[in-house]
C-alpha cells in the first residue's frame, strides 16, 4: 500500500482516531531515535577490547592461539 492510500484512509477515520494513529506514530519514531541515540554511545568491539584488563601487549601480530597459550602458561605454569 502506497504511503498515500494510507493517508487517504486514515483521513477517513474519526478525528479521535486519527490524534491516536499520529500520537503512536510519534512514539514510535521516538522510540527508534532513542534507541540511535543510545547505539550511537555504545562503545566500538576494538575500543571494548583494548580496554579490558589482561590483554597481552606486543609491538607484532598475535593470535588468539598465542594469547591462549599465554593465558594457560600464566594460570598453570606451562
């Protein structure tokens, strides 16, 4: 259905009617720019890791592989 079929038709409806669909479709658009606003303050997945404790520094590439070998080697003595 076309944006403008639906305007025709809730212009048909009761005024009463009409404020209810309006005053819903307000809280849903604010509702979705809320929910932006709170992705938008949301931490990147990198920012998150860097900033955990216990992450393994190196100057090089490191694998996961190598940090889980670090990790045993630190909690067992390998």
């Amino acid at each position: 259905m076309s944006f403008n079929a639906l305007e025709e038709q809730v212009q048909a409806l009761p005024q009463e009617l009409q404020n209810s669909i309006e005053m819903y479709a307000l809280f849903v658009i604010n509702q979705f720019k809320s929910s932006l606003a709170k992705n938008e303050k949301k931490k990147s997945a990198s920012e998150i890791v860097n900033s955990l404790t216990g992450i393994i520094s190196s100057p090089e590439p490191i694998t996961i592989k190598d940090i889980r070998e670090e990790r045993l080697s630190q909690k067992y003595g390998l």
